[in-house]
C-alpha cells in the first residue's frame, strides 16, 4: 500500500472511531431528555415521563416541586371513575400547602388529555396552575385546547404520562369515594398518599418542610366530567 494512502487511512481512522463511540453517548442524551419522576403512593409505585420539549414551563415547575419535597406525604384528594384522578396540594389531614407562583397554561402544545396522561389542574384562569395536576382516566379530549375565548376553550395542559403503573392508577379509581374535611364528596376510602416523590437518578428530597414558598395557595381545579356538570366551575377550598 503507498505510504500516502496508509498515512491517509490513519489520519482518518480516529476521526471514525470517535464518531462510533459518539453515537452511543448522543443515544443516551436523547433518551434523557424526558426525565421521570416516581411517586411512591401508599397503593403502589407511579412512574411518569415529562416533556419539557412541549410543556416546558409546567414541567419545570412540576420538577421544582419534587426536588423541594412538596409532594411527600400528600393526598391524591379526588377521584371521579371514568374521568381523572386529581392531587398536588392536600397534606394527609386535607390541609392545603402553600405553593409557589402559578405558571402560564401551556395547554396549546398539541399533547391531547388521553388516558394515562398528567395535566395541569387549574382554576378558572387559564395561567392560575400552580402545584395541582390530574391523571386522565379515559381519553378526555374535551379538555384539551381549542381557542384562547374562555378559562373553558383554552383546555388543561398536558404534561406527562404514566409510563408504568397505569394498574395502579386503575386501583386508585376503583376505590370508593366519600366526602371529608373541606369537600363534599369524591375523596377516596381509604385516603392515598404520595409518601416521597422524586426524578429518577436523582436523589430524593429529604423533607417536604423545605418546600414553603411565598405566595399563597389559589383554587386549583380540574373540570368534572360532563355527567356531573355542577362540578365544573367549583373551587377546592384552600
């Protein structure tokens, strides 16, 4: 072989081996650009995948949330079967927690409130989404974006899913429902809990205590379902 074409091939042969071994590494970037997060429920673990290339507002402010803690030792305070499970803000005792600033509704980045998914809950302004969030149930498509003409045509932002633990999800919704402490009904018996959430590979936040925050904590909602039609326009109390 001429001595220019091996001296050639060598100049060359660790530009091709760096670029091989790159492709593993861009692999492994990829796949962590959707973190996840666990929360460990007194019925069993919920994995979810966030997409900050689509909410990445709702999902900032969801990871802050966990890094800090808020979310340990809090209720998933309402179920409604067939619709959404909804949490974020109750401690144990239905005491609500204070929560930072609310985030604007990212609502129109195009994710649709199937089942299995994770939304924003909200009160009547679209932009009034702070710590609560809802599971869908079922494919609630009515939810979802259509216009900016109303807190109602502006739909629940999308920002997850559940990627493992949908069964627990479903045992949750099985559970029956009663009214206690500030509401009058939908609280699941026996009352579930999230006893510690956290980013996967990461290490757990130490207490929920660090989690106070200045601003206080605003009427958080997610719509009833159409068959309970007094449900969507009511506040949880906090």
């Amino acid at each position: 072989m001429p001595r220019f074409l091996l001296t050639a091939l060598l100049l060359i042969l660790p530009f091709t081996l760096a670029a091989q071994a790159a492709k593993p590494a861009a692999a492994a970037t990829a796949a962590q650009t959707h973190p996840q997060v666990v929360m460990h429920t007194s019925m069993g673990d919920i994995t979810l995948e966030l997409y900050p290339d689509k909410a990445p507002k709702s999902v900032a402010n969801f990871l802050q949330y966990v890094r800090d803690g808020y979310y340990n030792g809090t209720a998933l305070h309402r179920v409604i079967a067939g619709y959404m499970i909804q949490g974020g803000l109750y401690t144990r005792d239905l005491q609500p927690k204070r929560t930072r600033s609310a985030v604007p509704s990212e609502a129109d980045n195009g994710l649709s409130n199937l089942r299995g998914t994770i939304a924003v809950a909200r009160g009547a302004d679209p932009n009034s989404g702070t710590s609560q969030f809802f599971f869908n149930l079922v494919d609630n498509r009515r939810l979802d974006y259509v216009g900016n003409q109303s807190g109602l045509t502006w739909g629940f932002a999308v920002f997850g899913k559940v990627v493992k633990g949908m069964d627990v999800i479903d045992k949750i919704a099985a559970l029956p429902t009663r009214g206690l402490g500030p509401f009058a009904n939908d609280v699941p018996n026996p009352l579930v809990v999230i006893n510690v959430a956290n980013v996967v590979g990461e290490e757990a936040p130490a207490s929920a205590a660090s989690a106070a925050a200045p601003a206080p904590a605003p009427a958080s909602i997610a719509p009833a379902p159409a068959a309970k039609p007094e449900k969507k326009h009511s506040k949880a109390k906090g």
